[in-house]
C-alpha cells in the first residue's frame, strides 16, 4: 500500500446536514483534510470516486442509496479506501453487514469527538476500529462464516498460494484480533512493515480487505495456533 497522504484525507457522508457539517467541522479544526461531503448514497459514490479520500466516514441510514451498498461500490473500485461507518444503530444485524461489505471499523454516533478522531487516525491505517462490545461480536460473526463449507477446489485449481514464515505469523495475528501497532510491538517488527506484510498477503490469496483476510486465517485455524 502506498504511503497515507499527510494528512489524512477525509470525506463525511450523512443525510443530516447540520450532522455532517458538525463532524466536517471537527475533523478539519483537528488537522484532517475534508476533501468532499455528500447527502445521500448514489452522490456519496460519485464524489469519493471524484475525490479519493483515505477514509469515508458513512452513515448507513442514506437516501438514494443503503450505506451498506455505497460502502460495496466504493471499497470494490478503490480496495485502499478505508470506510468508517458512524450510525446511530448498535444492532448487531447492522454492525455485522456493514463489517462484510468492507467497513473497516464502526462507532456509534454517541462516541465522543476524540474517540470519532482517534477512530478515523486508527481506520486511516487498517486497523479495526469498533465500538466497545462490538468487537467481540464481529469476531464471532468470523468463525461462524468460518464455520461454514466452503465451495470444493477443483482439480484444475492451483493450489493455495504459499506464504513467508513472517507473512503467516502475521496473519495468525491478524485472526486473533490484534491491531497492527500490537501486532508491530509483539514482533518487533516497524507498523509499516506489518502493513507491507498484510497488502502482499492480500496480494497473493486476491482477499480484498481485513475481513475476508481474518476468515481465510479462521478457515484454516489459525487464530488457534
């Protein structure tokens, strides 16, 4: 992954206005760089298409478009953007269908302006950012998907792509929920090296985001290891 532009490009999407404008407002007296705002989902698309923002700090309740599909369309054609989803929803079925269409982290809108800020830093760099309780949860949601047969390989399939020692200790981190500054410490080993480690792992399994990496190392048990 290429280096976060400094600072930290940021783009709000709310249907709100004076909600969207007040967590604009903040994140801009707080040194980030507010490339674009939008209302609602089918303008959320077009404008960080437009406007390539490190993080996309989303609502899932949109017009015109479900948060959840905006979240899709935009990791889908941009796989480095980082999506931190911020909703007034704590149900479990919302939290966990934002986390599979590729939000990196979510925060309920009762966090506090330095926990949103800490959050965006934290989501700017790939960690998981989640509020508290929810992470255990989605964790769990990880070894039920886990859990369930996948399609066979068939017989004109390669066979898995064969991973360095580091990029598998790595992984295995990654699987028990480690954040990559942990992870960074435990092997002493630069946070940017880990970061290296995880986009060639991505690279050589074709895995799109954090998510789908925790459920291969789950699949193959590795977060028992």
């Amino acid at each position: 992954m290429s280096e976060l532009r400094d600072p930290i490009r940021v783009m709000v999407v709310d249907d709100h206005p004076m909600w969207r404008d007040a967590v604009a407002r903040d994140l801009a007296a707080s040194g980030f760089e507010v490339v674009a705002t939008a209302g609602d989902g089918e303008q959320a698309v077009r404008r960080a298409r437009a406007t390539t923002p490190d993080v996309l700090v989303l609502d899932l309740n949109l017009p015109a478009k479900p948060g959840v599909q905006v979240c899709k369309e935009v990791v889908g054609a941009n796989p480095a953007l980082r999506v931190l989803v911020l909703s007034a929803s704590g149900e479990h079925a919302d939290v966990l269908e934002a986390v599979k269409s590729g939000a990196t982290g979510y925060l309920l809108k009762s966090a506090s302006t330095e926990e949103l800020l800490d959050a965006v830093r934290r989501t700017a760099v790939g960690d998981p950012v989640f509020t508290p309780g929810l992470a255990g949860l989605v964790l769990g949601e990880y070894r039920r998907l886990a859990s369930d047969p996948g399609p066979a390989a068939g017989p004109d399939e390669p066979d898995a792509p064969r991973l360095t020692d580091r990029e598998t200790e790595v992984l295995r981190l990654v699987a028990k929920g480690l954040s990559y500054k942990q992870i960074a410490e435990r092997l002493v080993i630069s946070h940017r090296t880990v970061q290296n480690h995880v986009q060639n792992t991505l690279g050589k399994l074709q895995l799109h985001n954090r998510v789908e990496l925790v459920r291969y190392a789950i699949e193959r048990g590795l977060d028992d290891e």
